[in-house]
C-alpha cells in the first residue's frame, strides 16, 4: 500500500493564490472594459447629442466591491454627476415655468455676448448685470422675446490709449432670450440601449481575462 501524505495548508494556500490572481485578471478586465463599453461612448454619445463640452465629463464609473475582497464577480458602475438632464434627454421630459413666468432660453448671440468666465446659467437678469443694457420685452404667439436695441462695447484699445466703455444703437435689434411657458425636450439619448450592448460584450471579456488568453 501506497501513502501518501498531503499539505493541505499548502495546497489551499495555491489554490488561494491562483483564485486572487483570477480575481486581479477579471478586476482590470471589467474596469478597462466599464470604460471602453460604458464611460468613453456615452461621453461621445452626450457631445453628440446635446453639442456640448462639459456635460459629458460628468460621466464617471466606479468598480465594486473593494479590490481587497479579491472577487470573482465585480461591477463596473457608470454614473453622470448631472443626473437629472441625462434622464430628461433619455426619456423626453417637459418642462414647465413656475407662477406663470417664463422660462428664458439664450440665444446664440445672448451667449456671444456674455462675459468670459461668468458662472452658472445665463439669466435675463445676469446678462443686463454684464452689459449694462436694457432688454425690451416683445409679445410672440408662443410667449415673447426679449431683444436688446443697444450694444455696448468698449474703445480706446490702441497701445497708449485708455479704453472706455460706450453704449451704441445695433444696426438691427437682436434676440438674446426666447420667452416660453413650457418647452418639451426631444429623446437625444439612448442610455439603457447602450447599456445592454455593452453588457452582451461584457461576456467575451470576462471569459477572456478568467482563461488568462
């Protein structure tokens, strides 16, 4: 007869060490894959659709649970820090002014107009505060406008020359703000339809980094 004598400890030590360098494999996998499958298209996605450069920097991913816990099973979890627009362009939403007021929507030229490095959103009272000019109210059959007759600019920007600042007539009055009561936001984004092709790659990934090939 035949003994053999087995170190479990030794042996459950190996099989320990090959099941943290399995999870670390499928940790990295899953975080690469959170962000070439999740976070890098639907920042493309946003720029896209909404034509603009900081919104979708407020998409961000986390992978759970904690790398100490070494699982075999983690979760990439990809998150925008403004969820509310994302929602409202996901689903359409309409969007109504409160107590009878209008909501004021700027203009190209409203935004032209405003100071370099003003923050938060441009408000009728904003843009008068930075332009010293009046806004004139004008009735339209879907609420009004608010239109600026006056410009102000400033001259004197010759080396030597002091600048001032001097109010002149447009050639023609200009919009700066469309006055609304309610506007319906269109469906500009396809998050779950993203999300479920990103799942179904997911898969080839996994299995992948678990075969170590």
């Amino acid at each position: 007869m035949i003994t053999v004598e087995i170190d479990k400890g030794a042996i459950s030590a190996a099989l320990e060490e090959e099941r943290v360098a399995l999870a670390k494999r499928v940790r990295l996998a899953t975080n690469q894959a959170g962000r070439d499958l999740l976070i890098d298209p639907l920042r493309a996605m946003t720029r896209e659709a909404l034509n603009s450069a900081k919104l979708p920097t407020t998409w961000r991913g986390n992978i759970f649970p904690k790398e100490e816990r070494h699982t075999l099973t983690p979760a990439f979890f990809a998150f925008s820090k403004a969820p509310l627009i994302m929602q409202a362009f996901e689903n359409g939403a309409e969007i109504k002014a409160r107590s009878g007021k209008y909501l004021a929507i700027p203009t190209i030229e409203a935004g032209r107009n405003a100071r370099h490095g003003s923050r938060g959103r441009l408000t009728p009272e904003k843009w008068v505060k930075e332009n010293k000019v009046a806004l004139i109210f004008r009735p339209t059959s879907y609420g009004g406008v608010l239109i600026a007759e006056l410009q102000r600019f400033r001259t004197g920007k010759r080396k030597g020359k002091k600048t001032r600042s001097v109010v002149a007539r447009r050639d023609k009055p200009q919009v700066m703000f469309i006055l609304l009561k309610q506007v319906r936001l269109r469906k500009r984004l396809d998050l779950q339809g993203l999300a479920d092709r990103a799942g179904a790659t997911y898969r080839a990934t996994y299995e992948r980094a678990a075969n170590n090939s």
